[in-house]
C-alpha cells in the first residue's frame, strides 16, 4: 500500500494537447449534439414556412439577413463537420487509413473538407 502511484487531482484540459484526430472526434460529437439540439427548430421553422406565403416571407426574410446568414454558416459548418468526420469514422471502422501517419493525414482532410465546404457556402450567401 506504501507504493500508491500519486494521481493528479484535477486535469487542466488547456495544457492537455490531443493529437488532430482527438480533437476531430471531439468536434464530431458536439457537432452531433448541435444538430440534433437544432432539429427541432428547424423543422418547427419548416413547418411553419409552409402553412401560408406571408409565414414564408417572414421566415426567408429573417434567414436572407445578415444574422440569418450567419446562424445557417453556422448550421452548414455543423453540418459540414459531422458528415466529414462521419465518413473518416467510418473509413476507419472498415481499416481504411488507420495507420497513424495514414490517421492524422485524414483527420486534416475532413478538416479542409469542411472548410471548402464552409467557404463555398459562405460565397453562396454573400451573392445573394
């Protein structure tokens, strides 16, 4: 019992560094948490668009303004983030890229798909 290994009483979770796939597995599920926090909104917004033309009108005005745009970037970098780390979860799964250089070169691909995601999407709503 005298050779008890100390353990630390509290972790401080700013100076543990995760390697790039930690932190996408962890953006996968608060991204995942979003969505579905979000849904039901969405479809009460859906929903309600689709009961009269003046309902429509109110809700594409407010989504055709500048926080409107902002919350469906939001929305789409959401969306955006968890399908792309879906699919490396998955490729990972069947043994596709699951060695550690073949991992973290993956991780940064989902990331970058996002962004071009992201970014598109974002000139999309700029032209409008």
């Amino acid at each position: 019992m005298a050779n008890k290994k100390k353990r630390p009483v509290y972790l401080n979770l700013v100076k543990i560094r995760l390697p790039v796939g930690g932190v996408l597995s962890i953006l996968h599920r608060i991204t995942g948490a979003i969505l579905v926090l979000l849904l039901p909104f969405v479809l009460y917004l859906f929903d309600r668009s689709l009961q009269d033309p003046m309902a429509f009108a109110d809700i594409s005005s407010r989504v055709s303004s500048l926080e409107g745009r902002i919350v469906l970037l939001i929305m789409v970098w959401a969306f955006a983030q968890h399908f792309m780390s879906g699919i490396r979860h998955l490729l990972l799964d069947i043994g596709i890229g699951d060695s550690k250089p073949a991992a973290r070169l993956n991780a940064w691909l989902a990331f970058a798909a996002t962004g071009v995601v992201v970014v598109s999407t974002g000139i999309c709503l700029w032209n409008l």
